[in-house]
C-alpha cells in the first residue's frame, strides 16, 4: 500500500505539474470532442430525420467497438507521425461512432405519432426537427456525446505516446516519474474520466424532459442491450 | 523477451530495409515467431477475461433477479470500473499484483462486468409475467422456472451482451501490452519506436480481424441458439 501513499505525496509534490497536465489533457479531449461532434451529430440527426442509413449508422457503434484504441494511434504515427495531428485524428475517428449512432437512434425512433399530429398541424420539416424531434432525442443523444467524451478522455492517456499532451505523459514514462508518479497520474486520469462523466450525467438528466425522467436510470452509460 | 538494441527489420528484402508500407515477405517470415503467437496469446488473454467476467455477472445477475437492492450496488461499481481508462487502471492494479498476466486480466474481466451484468439481467427480467404465470400454474419450482423459462428466454440478451464484452475485450487487451508483452499490443508497442509500419499493420490488422470474426461467431451462436427469436423477427 505504500506505493499508493508514495503517490498521494507525488501528486502533492508536484501539484503544479499535474495541474498543468491535466488542463492539458482536457483542453486536447475538447478539441476532439468538438471536432466530432461537429462532425458526427448533424450527419446522425439528419440520417435519423430522413430514416436513411440505418446499416451504417447503427453498425459503425459496433466497428468503433472493434477498434482497438492502440491499433487506431499507432496507424496515425504511421501515416502521419508523431505530434498533435495524429493524436487529434485518431481521437477523432474514436470519438465519431457513438456520436452519429446515438444521434441516429434517438432522433429515428422519436415516436412516429408525434411526428405524425405535428405534420398535421402543418408543421414544416424542419420545424418538425427542431421542436419536435430534437427535443424529444435529446437525452440519448446527448448519452452519446457523453459516452464519446469519457471515451476520448481515457484514449488521450494513450494517445501520449503519439506525443499527445496531457496526463498519458506522465503514465507512459516511468523512467522520469518513477513507480509513484505514474500511479499518481493513473489516480488522476481516473478521477478526471469519473468526473467528467458524472458532470456530463448531471447535463443529461438537466436535459431530459420531466416526462421522460422516470426511463433513464442515474447510470446509464451506452450499453443499452444491443440484440 | 529481449529487446535488439539495434533496429532489426529481419535480414534481407528491400521492402523490410527500406521500411515500405507492408512487407508481405515480413509477414510470411515472422508469422510463427512473432505474429502467430501474440495471436494465440491474445485470444487466451480474451477467452480468461469474458470467461471470469461472465461467471461473475452471471452470479450477480441471478442474485440481483432475485434480491432487487442486489443490482444498484453492483451495477454502480461496475460502472466506476467502466469508466476509468484502461492504462490507468493497469498501473493502479501494478503495486498490487505486479508486472504479470494477473494484473491484466483483472482489469479486462473489470470491464466485462457491466455489459455482462446488465445484459443478463435485462434478459432474465423480460419474461412476460403471462409466461411465468403460467410456469407457476405448470406447478414448476423457482429453479425449475430459472432454468426452463427465464434464462431461455433470456438467451438473446445474454448473447448480445457477450458480442459487445468480446469485441471491447479484444480491443482493451491491445493495451495489455504496456504491462506485458502478451498480445497483439506486443508487436505494435515493440515496432513504434523503429516505426517498423508491417509490423504495427499486420498486427493491428489481426486485432481488428479477430475481433470482427468473434463478433460473427458470436451472432451466428446467437442464431443456433434461439432460432424462436428469428422466426417472429421480434427482438
């Protein structure tokens, strides 16, 4: 248990340092997750509007799935070396799956009787999207933004070794931080994924409509059975 | 296993030497020493983990089906665990159990349990009451209801469950790699330094491809084994 306290005293040691690393570590998980996002929801929200693409969107949750975190990395150093470009593609490409699916499902399956009596009062499609089928999506699709950041926040810890910033530098180099420090990070980059979870929680139940609430259990990450 | 202090592409081939984008001579003469055997290892390494995983929620869900409080407890550890990046929770389990397989396969069965738990418990709660209804007028006992109606009829859920916990245990074991060189992680870790591209590609290619044939393997078990489930194209 030793190591353990060892480490506490590392990250009180070199408070400063894992401040740095973690801002670091955030503010490169945000920039993927905007790009996917921008990327992801308005093709998913659009697919799911036109009941278009339901082989792609909905299977490439399961290709993200086979994806190996490692595997998606070391091909971007290979392709296009070591530095920022490649640890942000690679999150990227990580990132997009559950994004476009969840946005695709929520806003295909929002019930077709509401879609129907707003149609009926002469709502124009659009307006049927925004304030009929994105209200009623929003908190699945927000469950796969959600999803997609944890994910991307716990991939950047490895993306350190494409030279990607952030606390994964401290945890793949165990020559210059010793034993304690890379448990020291490890308590970090774990502390940050729970809380950045349990604060995009939070915005999902703030999101849902009190309607819907009694449905979504407090801990509903994506694994909704998939059969 | 030692690593060469000096870049080794293997003796020979302009493509190795000049490190071109895939050797396939490379691949042919490092199948069965390197390529061959990280495979093997990581099938082991993913079988170990679904396997424990598996008993273990199987154990937990049966118990929860029964005793609700069971769930909520069990389902928030397991999704804590869910949550912590992989790496992370490698160098946590290090100090415990150290450089070794153990440490590893913790962790991957660790990030089983969710989807497993859930799933099982899911299916084992979608028999309708009419059904049960009718097993208790049957004049079957509580295990005899388990067994012949609740977890048949839970098999489509448990499948599917299993699908996601293989093809995610594949993919996690990847990383497995930073604590010991077991796995495809192996190969691909040892290449970056050289940036050796066959190498991290044939290896990566393997990882994927094992874990998309697991999944077809998996759905056509998932046919065989409840063919009701088609038949009605319900689900």
């Amino acid at each position: 248990m030793s190591v353990f306290i060892d480490s506490l005293q590392f990250i009180v040691d070199h408070r400063e340092l894992i401040l740095e690393k973690t801002w670091e570590h955030v503010v490169l998980s945000a920039a993927a997750l905007g790009v996917s996002i921008a990327i992801a929801l308005p093709l998913g929200v659009v697919l799911g509007h036109l009941h278009r693409g339901s082989f792609i969107a909905v299977n490439l949750a399961n290709v993200g799935r086979a994806l190996p975190t490692l595997v998606v990395i070391a091909f971007g150093i290979t392709f296009l070396g070591i530095g920022f470009k490649s640890v942000l593609v690679a999150l990227v490409v990580l990132g997009v799956p559950p994004i476009l699916t969840n946005a695709y499902v929520a806003v295909d399956e929002v019930e077709p009787d509401a879609v129907e009596a707003a149609r009926g009062m002469g709502m124009t499609p659009l307006q049927v999207l925004w304030r009929i089928e994105l209200p009623l999506a929003l908190p699945l699709l927000f469950a796969g933004i959600r999803t997609s950041a944890v994910f991307i926040v716990a991939t950047a810890t490895i993306a350190a070794i494409a030279g990607g910033s952030g606390l994964g530098e401290i945890l793949v180099n165990q020559a210059s931080y010793g034993v304690e420090g890379l448990v020291g990070a490890a308590l970090c980059v774990s502390l940050l994924a729970l809380a950045v979870d349990a604060a995009l929680g939070g915005v999902q139940r703030a999101l849902t409509p009190r309607g819907l609430k009694l449905q979504v259990p407090a801990f509903e990450p994506d694994v909704r059975p998939v059969v | 296993m030692a690593e060469p202090v000096i870049p080794d592409f293997g003796v020979g081939s302009d493509c190795v030497t000049q490190n071109h984008t895939f050797c396939t001579d490379w691949v042919r003469e490092n199948w069965s020493s390197v390529l061959q055997p990280a495979l093997v290892e990581h099938i082991e390494l993913t079988v170990i983990a679904v396997g424990i995983g598996f008993a273990i929620s199987l154990a937990a869900a049966l118990l929860a089906h029964r005793l609700r409080y069971v769930e909520r407890p069990f389902a928030v550890v397991s999704a804590v665990i869910y949550t912590i990046p992989s790496l992370a929770l490698f160098q946590l389990l290090v100090p415990i159990t150290g450089l070794t397989v153990t440490t590893v396969e913790v962790a991957l069965v660790g990030y089983t349990l969710l989807i497993l738990f859930r799933n099982i418990l899911a299916g084992l709660r979608s028999a309708p009451p009419e059904v049960l209804e009718a097993a208790r007028g049957m004049g079957l006992t509580t295990t005899q209801t388990l067994f012949r109606v609740e977890l048949p009829l839970a098999l489509p859920a448990i499948v599917a469950g299993l699908r996601v916990a293989v093809v995610s245990t594949i993919a996690l074991a990847t990383v497995a790699a930073f604590v010991v060189s077991e796995g495809l992680g192996g190969p691909i870790l040892g290449a970056l330094p050289l940036n050796f591209k066959t190498e991290i590609i044939a290896a990566g290619a393997l990882a994927v491809g094992l874990a998309i044939l697991a999944d077809a393997l998996l759905v056509v078990a998932q046919r065989l084994l409840t063919p009701w489930a088609y038949a009605r194209r319900a689900v």
